[in-house]
C-alpha cells in the first residue's frame, strides 16, 4: 500500500506515513502565483510525487489509521490554493461592492440637494414615462435612460424641467464615478417618494443607457378606459392590482388627489369613496 506525504517545495520537512510497502511524497510550493482578479486561472507549480521504500515494521492497524488521517489532512491541503484564491477574489468583489455602495450613497445625496418637495412629483412623473415603455413582448423598453430623447413627445410635456434638475446632480457624481442616466433617474424616482414622507426603496446600480428613444405609444394615455387600461399594463407585465397600485403615485403632483407633495395613500381612500357614482361625475 502507498501513502502520501506532503513536501512544501522551499522548506522540505517531510512527515513521513509508515506502510507496509512504500509511502508516496508530495512537494508543493508554499508561495501561490495568482493571476488578476478578472480571471478565475492561476499557477502553481506542479506537484511532484516520488515512492519513499518503508522500513517494513509497522503495525497494519496503527498504518491503517494513519493512513486514513493523511488522506484527510492532503484533502484538506490540496484545497488550500483554491481557498487562498477564493479569498482574493472574495475580497475584489467586496471592494467592488463597496465602490458601488459609495457611488449610490453619492448619487442620493447629490438628488437630495435639488429635489425638494416641490419638485419631487415632477420627478417621479419622469421616472414613470422613462420605465413605462417597457413591454414583454421584445423584452424592449423600460429604465434605460431612453426618455433624454423623447421629452418632444406629448405625452412627456413639461419634463424636460424635471429632467434639468438631475443634471446638477449627475454632473457632481459624474465629476468624481460616471453613472448612466437610467440609474441615476432610479434613484431619483426611490428618492423623490422618500422626500415626500413614503417608503424608502432600494436601487440596484448597473444599468446602461440606451443610444436611441423607445417606440412612442406605448405609454398609457389619459384617456384610456379601465379595459385599455389593462391591456396596457398586460402587455408590460403587470397584473391589475399592480396597476391600481402605481396609479396610486397620483397622491402627489397636480392631480387633485390629496396633498400634492405627501405621498400616502390619498388615493387609495378616494377609490373606496367610488367617486365615479356621484351625480357629479
């Protein structure tokens, strides 16, 4: 029977495993060659084995035991090298995330210094036309910076003010991390409902911008009955009480229901009332 034994190649200290036969020796370098982190290869020098003959006198059972522990321990040290790889790229991606974490920190504070109440339902009206193109079908649309060339369009009137008011931001945080237009609307839109007194949301940083505007019409028009409603909604992917919700985002701006520059849920108790049967209406 062979038994393995472990050699560091700079410092050859060998634990040698009695047999009845022979023992194998292993030699491996102490000092890794990583590669960069862009890549998951790297070098080591190959390992070397060579039979060591026994002395011939050790007990069988004291030999099996030891031969089950040796196995373990050069289970454990073959691992080693893709650990200390592992660690180093753990420790990229930390420091990547923490890049991103610092860039989103920088981003909310730079919005926070020009969205003001006052401003923020205009804002959020623009985060709403940018993502609201997106359709399933094509997989095309969405929050990709898209709505910078389609602020002509009728159904986008009076945003470019909006859209001006992020400029100042993005120029600050452009000025020390470049971040796409689609991101920095995102977080704008999460930062305009928190201004108003609503939940804080999350952004997720990585989108990228879109050279050229998204397909026109498909934005839902104001004059859209309850079943082209749905319809709209469907082919985006959204379901009925998703769009009775995001319709809720008309507790802020101009539209008459509540206060303008609250966002709670004015909207919501205003359904319940089913204003639409009055003799008013």
């Amino acid at each position: 029977m062979a038994s393995l034994t472990i050699l560091p190649a700079k410092a050859p200290l060998v634990s040698s495993i009695p047999s009845s036969s022979s023992h194998l020796e292993f030699k491996f370098p102490v000092k890794l060659q990583h590669s960069s982190l862009s890549t998951v290869k790297f070098r080591l020098k190959p390992l070397q084995a060579r039979f060591i003959p026994a002395t011939g006198d050790e007990d069988s059972g004291e030999n099996l035991d030891w031969v089950s522990k040796r196995r373990r321990n050069l289970i454990c040290v073959s691992t080693l090298p893709f650990l200390f790889h592992f660690r180093e790229s753990f420790e990229g991606f930390s420091a990547e995330a923490a890049e991103l974490d610092a860039t989103y920190m920088l981003m909310k504070e730079e919005v926070r210094k020009v969205v003001s109440k006052g401003k923020a339902p205009g804002v959020l009206r623009l985060v709403f036309h940018d993502a609201g193109t997106f359709e399933t079908d094509g997989n095309s649309g969405g929050m990709n910076g898209s709505i910078v060339f389609e602020l002509d369009r009728p159904e986008n009137a009076g945003l470019k003010k909006s859209l001006k008011i992020l400029q100042k931001a993005k120029s600050e945080v452009d000025s020390k991390q470049s971040v796409s237009w689609a991101d920095m609307i995102a977080v704008a839109g999460a930062e305009a409902v928190s201004i108003c007194g609503g939940p804080t949301i999350p952004v997720i940083l990585g989108r990228r911008d879109s050279v050229e505007p998204d397909a026109e019409g498909r934005l839902p028009e104001e004059s859209l009955g309850a079943s082209a409603l749905k319809q709209c909604f469907k082919r985006k992917g959204l379901s009925t009480q998703v769009l009775v919700a995001l319709s809720g985002a008309h507790t802020l701006g101009s539209k008459g229901f509540g206060n303008p520059f609250v966002f709670d849920n004015s909207y919501y108790k205003i359904l319940l009332e089913k204003p639409w049967n009055s003799s008013g209406i």
